[in-house]
C-alpha cells in the first residue's frame, strides 16, 4: 500500500468526474477473488486505517492468500495546531483520505476457506470507523 498518490501536481487533487463514474460499478462486485469486504455508509477512510486492516490480513494469512485492496488514499487533508490562533491561513497538510461510497467493495480476499474469511472480517471491520458486511462470490 502506497502512502500518498503517484501522480501528484501542483500541491492540489484533480477530479476526473467521467472516470470515477465508469469506475464505480466495478467496484460495487467482486472482480479478483471470492470474497470481499463492502462499506454500508458513505465515509472517509484514512491510510492508518486502512494499514491496521493491511496489517491484520498479513499476519493471520502470510502469504497464503490473494489479498487486493480496490481503494487508495488520494484526498489530501490539512490540519491546524492546537495552539494556533484564528486566521493565518488553512494549515499545514495532515495526510491522505480516500472518500467511499455505500456499497463499495474496499477489499478482496481470495484462497483461503470461509470460515477463517469470516472471523477475520469480523476483525478487520471493528478496526474500521464504518460499519460492513462480507460478501461472497456466487457460484
């Protein structure tokens, strides 16, 4: 998992609106592997959280599964001290989020039985902020 974004120019995030969309319904059903982790509520994710649910994969699969993350970090967001008084501007740059729609699947599992899938999800979705659910790929 990157950090921050490849392609970064001029300090300043570009919307491509005609992308995203024609992106977006391929991210609402499993592409890559059997099973997947959705999002129930629109939200913003940050990259800790995300790293914490990276984290949590890698040391209960090793190396053992297919493991794909469907979202990256790309909004930056900024960040005043708590000392500093009004005005002086916005602040300086705090770090990375990533804006999630309902029924976005954020990550992909694959190789691995179901039930471990399951008591690992329950896991990874107590880390994160949003509730989810899991899904499965219909045979």
């Amino acid at each position: 998992m990157r950090r921050d974004p490849r392609n970064w120019k001029y300090k300043r995030t570009f919307k491509f609106k005609n992308k995203v969309e024609n992106l977006e319904p391929s991210m609402s059903h499993l592409c890559y592997s059997n099973f997947g982790l959705v999002v129930e509520k629109d939200t913003f994710l940050n990259y800790n959280q995300l790293f914490t649910v990276y984290r949590l994969l890698k040391k209960k699969f090793k190396k053992s599964c297919y493991l794909k993350f469907n979202i990256s970090c790309i909004l930056p967001y900024t960040k005043k001290p708590v000392s500093a008084r009004m005005g002086k501007g916005k602040g300086a740059w705090k770090g990375f989020n990533v804006f999630v729609r309902k029924g976005t699947i954020i990550l992909e599992l694959g190789n691995v039985d179901l039930i471990n899938v399951i008591l690992v999800f329950k896991a990874c979705s107590k880390r994160l902020p949003v509730k989810t659910r899991l899904v499965k790929l219909k045979n």
